[in-house]
C-alpha cells in the first residue's frame, strides 16, 4: 500500500487516471469494459506512471445515463463483476503502488433504486416521497410542471406520474434524465444513507471520492423558477447561459450556501480515517456552476480537499487567457491553501485532439462536429504541448484514460447507436458525449483492438490501431511515449512536487514559468518559432525542436541555472 508518510498528502500532487469503465478493458469478452479489464490492465497503469485511478460509477445501475443513475450504491453492477472481484481490485491496485477513488453520485438516484419504486408505490406527501422532490403541477389540473427549471440534457426538470389511484399524478424533479431523480438533501435520511455509503468504501479501503454535480445538492426549499433570461436558452445550453452570468448567489439549485455545511461533514469523516494505515481519504468536486471565485468556499479547510479547474480545460488555446486562468486559480486556492487540480479532459466533454483542432466555437465543450472544421494535426499539436504545460503546474493532474494516446473525438458514430441521453432529450440536436466514449484501442488485433474479443459497445474507428497501446509504446515519437517520460520527470524533479511556480518575461504569446529553481517550462503560443533562453539540459519536448528554436504550439521543460 503507499505509504502515508509522504511530505505532503498524496492528494496534493497527484496525477490520477480516470477510467471510464464501461470503455477501458473488457475481461470476459461481452464487449463492455469490466473490473476484470481494470485488473488485468494495473501494470499498464502502473507503469505510465500515474499515482492513482478513479473509476467512474460501478454500481448497479440501468445504465440511462452510463452508470450515473445508480440502483445501489453498495453492489457492484452484474455486467462490470462482483463486490469481491472489487475488494480483489482495490487490493491489487495498493499493491502496484496506486490509490484508488470511486465516483460518487449524490445530487440523484436512478428511477429503480428502492427508495424510489417505495416512493412511488407511496401517497403524495408520505415519508418515501420526501426523500426526493415530488410537488403537484401548476395550472387548472396540475398539467404544468412545478416551475420553468430545465433539465441538463435538455427539456424540462420534472416529469409527471401517473398514479395508479385515478387521481392526477405529481411531478417529480430531476435536473439530468427523468431516469435520476434528485435527492431532498434537507431530509436527514439521504444524509446518513450517504454517510453510510462512503463508510461502506472508505471501510474497504477505497482513497477517495470523486463527488458527482456536487454543486447542485442543494435546491431552494420553495423551488422558484429561475430568471426568465436563463430559462429561455434553448435544451442543452442552460449550462453556456448560466455560465454567461446568471449562476448568481443565490441561484435556486446551483452552487447554494447550504451545500457547504453537508461537505463539511463528509470531511470530518474522512479525516476520521487518519489512524487507518491508508490515512486520511480525500475528495475531488466536480463543480462546473460556480460563481467566479465561488470554488475556494468549497475548498476551505474543513470542506472539501479538491476540486477540478474547468475554467483551464475550457479555455482556448491562448497564451494570456491561459495565463490569466492560471494565475486566477492560484490565487483563489491560496486563500483556503487548497492545491490545485488541473484537467484537460473527461468522459463529458470532447477530447482535447478535437478540441484543440477546432476552429469554430470553444465554449462549445459537446460539440456537434462538422469533421471538415478539425485539424487533426494541428489539434495533436497542442494537445501534446497542453500535457506538458498541465504536468508542470503545482498541483494535482487529471487524465482520462485515452488522452494519453492521443485519441480523437470519434465524431461520426452513426445516430442510431448513440447512447447518451443527451441525444434524446435534445430533440437530436446535440450528439452527447459518446464519442469520448469509445472503447480504448490496446492492440491492432480485431475485432475489438484488443479492448474485447468481441464487437465493442461502440465501434472504435480502424485506424485506432495505430494509435493502440501497443504501436505506441516503442514509437519514441508517440503521445504514449510523451506521457510516460513527462510522469518520469515529474517523480524525478521534485520542482514539479512543492517548486513554487514563477513567471518568467517572454515574447508576446510565449508562455514560460519556472518551477522551483531549476526548471523551466516555456509554450510557443504564436506561430512563429521562438528562441529558447539559456539551459543546461533539455528534459522534453512536445514536438521536434528548430535549432535552438522552440516552434508553435510547442513545449518544452528546460533544467536551467538559477
Ligand atoms: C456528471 C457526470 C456526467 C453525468 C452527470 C449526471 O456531470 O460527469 O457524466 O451525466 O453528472 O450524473
Ligand atoms: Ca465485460
């Protein structure tokens, strides 16, 4: 198991993998990724040099929205393993030397988990349905929803029952799918179920937890609506209008005060885990509706240990809005000496080789992708420069399993095997998230690139083979490569570790910064090459260099003097 005597908490300066599970490796040939793939595939991980993974939900689960709709948070879904081949997981994982930390999901709770079958089958106003948000309609015969809340995935937030009893059905609340009801996080019970649930995992020896929408358990008791103005933008951009402004304090379901007192609790029971021989365990939020500065309240002391930047992974490819996001961060974490944790990628948004490559809108994380405006090469470019500028920063890293191949968004899944509810609920306006989805290439062998020895659950584009674990792993070139030599260096500099980050002058739209004393990371930005200062050692570089010249969208770690 790691040792829990390093200088600082683990947590602080770690580079966690994310695996999507469904994704990652199958081990009984179903076509799904499993725990049996997981465990097959430790010693890649461990060897890619990462310090932990995260597993994204592994619950039972329908599956509506790919494990996020939980049916019960202490089994293990059939189709990934058993608890037992879990608790075999989580011990191999010690054993390689990795922590590991589940995803937790408390904002909903998928339509077939027992507290809301028991709801259902209950009166309106009964104790089964206070656990959730039921509320009659508005209008004449209640046929209106409740309030103008919209769903994340598109329409509206409340769906309406049909009760058995004749009598017009309440509406329920749910701001994903109408397959994740929300939970009433002011009634007691959810409190210690959740409680409970952590202790369930913490008690198998589980690190952490990545906490799901965790600015949205709490709702306004009164359920307003919300501003007009917000409510107008069309499905699936309610979250491109909040973020232009309207997610205000006191927003009725986003990012409100009483979130931080539950989160206060759940740190007082993690740090209850310090005697163990792990330590104490951690948290990371996944929190995208903030108000500006919003995340250093969730970060106090006594709340939660991390929470991702997006604000980096949403930002374009430009040297001062980089640095202005970089400083911005920093300087909000300083306040409640929280680490930061930067993220380029996940299983929600399109993968960074797009992205990059992209010359339309950035705000637009879940693009629906006209191939024709990607530069592929271009995007792989900056990718590569954009892991090197992420790994040198102080503070804990993110990667989602993929990214460090370089794999590209799969933009043309045909429509009728598209999964994401977003699909759907968007009137087949947004294509959702599965092209970020599909199944890792590990080798060229088919049908399945080695990730399954049958067809995938989403079809990997041949020319994956390529770009699988096994053509990269010799190819000095490859991202693969560039990965696994920047986590090396990472371990092996312990500037990267606790060297306090400086800016260092530069030619307009040339970004560089020192870590600690003698390393130096320098990003060409512009579209000219631009010379490199004084060194005494190149350690790596993004791309192949000019002479002594650093080209565009190119980076580089230099160990210079002082
Ligand atoms: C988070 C997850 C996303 C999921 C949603 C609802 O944003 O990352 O995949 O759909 O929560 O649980
Ligand atoms: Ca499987």
């Amino acid at each position: 198991m790691p040792s829990k005597t390093d200088v600082a908490p683990w947590w602080r300066h770690a580079v966690i993998y994310q695996i999507y599970i469904r994704s990652f490796a199958d081990g009984n040939g179903d076509g799904l990724g499993d725990i049996a793939g997981i465990r097959s595939r430790l010693p890649y991980l461990a060897d890619l040099g990462v310090d932990a993974i995260w597993i994204t939900p592994w619950y039972r689960s329908p599956m509506a929205d790919g494990g996020y709709d939980v049916a019960d948070f202490r089994e293990i879904a059939p189709e990934f393993g058993t608890l037992s081949e879990a608790e075999r997981l989580i011990e191999e994982t010690h054993k390689h030397g990795l922590r590991i930390i589940l995803d937790i999901v408390p904002n909903h709770t998928s339509d077939q988990h027992r507290w809301f079958l028991n709801a259902l089958a209950a009166e309106p106003g009964s104790p089964q349905r206070a656990r959730y948000w039921f509320r009659p309609g508005r209008g004449p015969a209640g046929e209106e929803p409740p309030n103008n809340w919209l769903s994340v995935f598109g329409g509206p937030a409340w769906t309406r029952l049909h009760e058995d009893n004749g009598r017009p059905g309440e509406w329920y609340l749910h701001l994903f799918a109408p397959q994740q009801p929300d939970l009433n996080w002011t009634n007691p019970e959810v409190r210690a179920e959740f409680e409970a649930i952590l202790r369930f995992w913490f008690d198998r020896g589980i690190d952490g937890f990545r906490i799901d929408v965790a600015h949205g358990l709490a709702k306004h008791p009164l359920l307003p609506d919300i501003n007009v103005r917000s409510a107008q933008f069309p499905p699936g951009l309610v979250e491109a209008a909040e973020m232009r402004g309207e997610a205000v304090a006191q927003h009725p379901h986003w990012d409100r005060e009483d979130i931080h007192e539950i989160f206060r609790q759940w740190r007082w029971m993690a740090d209850s885990y310090a005697a163990t021989p792990q330590g104490a365990r951690m948290f990371v939020a996944e929190a995208w509706r903030i108000r500006t500065g919003g995340l250093a309240q969730y970060l106090r002391m006594d709340e939660l240990h991390s929470a991702f930047n997006f604000d980096f992974l949403k930002c374009p490819w430009d040297a001062d809005k980089l640095r202005t996001t970089i400083d911005t961060h920093l300087a909000m974490l300083a306040q409640v000496g929280a680490p930061a944790t930067w993220v380029l990628s996940s299983h929600d948004v399109t993968r960074p080789v797009t992205r990059y490559g992209l010359s339309g809108d950035w705000t637009q994380l879940r693009v629906g992708l006209d191939a024709g405006l990607v530069d592929i090469e271009l995007g792989s470019r900056r990718a590569r420069a954009a892991a090197l500028l992420m790994l040198a920063l102080p503070g804990a890293a993110y990667l989602y399993q993929g990214e460090e191949l370089g794999l590209p968004e799969v933009d043309d899944l045909p429509t009728d095997i598209l999964q994401d509810p977003i699909w759907e609920r968007s009137g087949h306006q947004i294509r959702g998230r599965d092209g970020c989805r599909v199944p890792l290439p590990w080798s060229d062998t088919l049908p399945a690139l080695g990730f399954s020895t049958r067809k995938p659950w989403l079809p990997q584009p041949p020319q994956w083979s390529t770009l699988s674990v096994e053509s990269q792993t010799h190819n000095l070139g490859s991202m693969l490569t560039l990965y696994r030599e920047a986590l090396r260096l990472r371990r092996t500099y312990s500037a990267f570790l606790d060297g306090h980050l400086r800016w260092v002058e530069a030619p307009s739209r040339v970004m560089a910064f020192k870590r600690g004393k003698d390393v130096m990371c320098l990003v060409n930005f512009a579209t000219d090459p631009t010379p490199l200062p004084a060194y005494d050692k190149v350690l790596l570089a993004s791309g192949r260099l000019d002479g002594h010249m650093l080209p565009p969208d190119t980076a580089i770690w230099l160990q210079c003097k002082e």
